[in-house]
C-alpha cells in the first residue's frame, strides 16, 4: 500500500529481549536490597561508601558510554551498508575492556587494602552488584569479539540485522545497569 507507514518491530531477538528482562529483574532485586540495607545500617554504608573513588565510577561510566554508542554506530553501519562496522565493534570491545582493567584495578586494590566482601552488609552487596556487572561486562566483551569476526566476513548487512542488533541490546543493558548502579553504590548517600 502506498503512503503506509513502514513495519515496525522490536531491534534484535525476542529471545535477547526475554534476556535483558530477565537480567533487570535480577538486579533490580539486588538494587533494592542495597537500598533497604542501607537505609537499616546508614553507618555501615556510609563507612563503605566512603571508601568508594567517585573518579574511578564516573571513569567507568564514560567507558560504558561510549561503548554503547560506538555499538550504534556499528549498528547503523550494518543498516547503511557502511563499510567499517567492524572499526565500530571494535571501538565497543576497546572501551569495555578500558571498563574492565579500571575495574579490575579497583579491585585489586580494594583486596590489597584488606577488603573483605564478608566483613560487612556494604562489602557483600558491593561486591555481588559490581562483581554481577564486571561478569556482564565480560560476556559483552565476547560479544563484541564475535561481532568484529561477523562484521569483518560480510555477514551481516541490512537484511540480517538481527544479530547485530541483539548484540547492541545486550550491551545497552549492560550500560543502563551501571547508570543505576554507579550513582546507587558510589553517590548516593
């Protein structure tokens, strides 16, 4: 029909969407027990809070971001029949892996200084919400790998968006997990 308004549908995979659903509930049930814990121990978490970097999360944040964007503009690179979506993908996994060695360098400098997760309600809930979303970040990272291979063999293009699509979905959740964890755990007071 002419003049009708194009299909619409839902970027990536139901089954990617059933995920991230998934994924949003779990951690929605961790940021909520981070919140009643804290308001039933205030001086527990502030004490924990307080030996928090703000820096190092607002540097995290920044990563998560422009990875996300980079994965857009892979994305549209595959819908445009741009030549270069790989460079995108790749831009995305360099990002998180700057993600991933600022957190690992928080870590293990929390352990050196004697961190341990069960020595208070802040450390375990701590750790479990940024441990949870470093391994998220992981699983991103070996996305992006994959994308970078997919991307470089021509597999993906306008007609086979799907994947494309899904990885940066995937991702996107990743990032608006930090969005709430960060200003949760590192800001609020």
């Amino acid at each position: 029909m002419k003049g009708s308004a194009p299909e619409q549908r839902l970027p990536g995979d139901l089954v990617v969407w059933l995920l991230v659903l998934a994924e949003l509930l779990t951690f929605a049930l961790l940021f909520v027990s981070f919140a009643v814990a804290r308001r039933v121990q205030p001086e527990v978490f502030a004490a924990g809070q307080a030996t928090l970097d703000i820096g190092h999360g607002l540097a995290n944040t920044l990563a998560l971001v422009a990875a996300s964007a980079f994965a857009a503009a892979a994305v549209r690179a595959h819908r445009f029949h741009r030549h270069g979506a790989w460079q995108w993908w790749a831009c995305a996994l360099l990002a998180a892996l700057a993600f991933l060695g600022m957190k690992s360098l928080e870590f293990a400098g929390r352990f050196r200084a004697g961190f341990d997760w069960a020595d208070s309600t802040f450390n375990m809930l701590y750790f479990m919400l940024t441990g949870f979303h470093y391994l998220h970040v992981v699983v991103g990272c070996l996305v992006f790998v994959a994308m970078i291979r997919g991307a470089r063999s021509g597999r993906y293009s306008a007609q086979f968006i799907r994947t494309p699509e899904s990885a940066a979905v995937f991702w996107h959740m990743v990032d608006l997990l930090w969005m709430v964890l960060f200003p949760l755990v590192y800001i609020i007071r």
